[in-house]
C-alpha cells in the first residue's frame, strides 16, 4: 500500500484541545496496519505520510486507534486555508513515506 484516500467528515477530538481529524474506514486501518508490520514502528504505532486536502498538501502521521481506523489531523493552517469547519467533508489523498 503506498496511497490510502480518506473520505469523511472532519471531527473534533474530544476534550479542551482544539485538535481536528478526519478518520480512515475501520477496513482501511486494517490494511494500514498489515502493510506496516514488517516495518520498523514509529511512536505510538504511527504512519508517515505526505497528506493532501484541496490545494493543500503537508507532511504529518496517521495515528492509529484500538477500535482500527487511523486518523488523520488537519492542521490550522490547512482547515483555514481550504475552509474547513468541524463536519465539512473532506477527502485527503495520503501517501504513504
């Protein structure tokens, strides 16, 4: 797996933090996490990956969840510029670093 698409609505991450996501499908973590087996493991079971959304691209990880999906977080800057609001659809192209 070198490219992985992630279509959903962007979410806020629980609590105080102003932290916003965008989660793969539980079937596509677990792919994700098959093809990352052999490879050596990166903190907290994450995945380097160039992400883009719109225009935009960036350099960050995908973060694995216990229940499966990964999730991706969509910077500030990115939600800005690409006006982005909590439930917009998204879809983020992702490849894999």
């Amino acid at each position: 797996m070198k490219e992985l698409i992630i279509t959903a609505r962007l979410q806020k991450w629980g609590g105080p933090s102003s932290w916003y996501y965008v989660a793969t499908t539980k079937e596509q973590g677990e792919k994700l996490r098959a093809a990352q087996k052999d490879k050596k493991r990166r903190g907290f079971g994450s995945v380097r990956v160039r992400a883009r959304v719109g225009e935009t691209s960036f350099d960050t990880s995908l973060f694995p969840t216990k229940d499966g999906p990964y999730l991706l977080f969509i910077k500030a800057g990115v939600r800005k510029k690409e006006g982005l609001m909590e439930k917009s659809p998204v879809q983020a192209r992702c490849t894999l670093l």
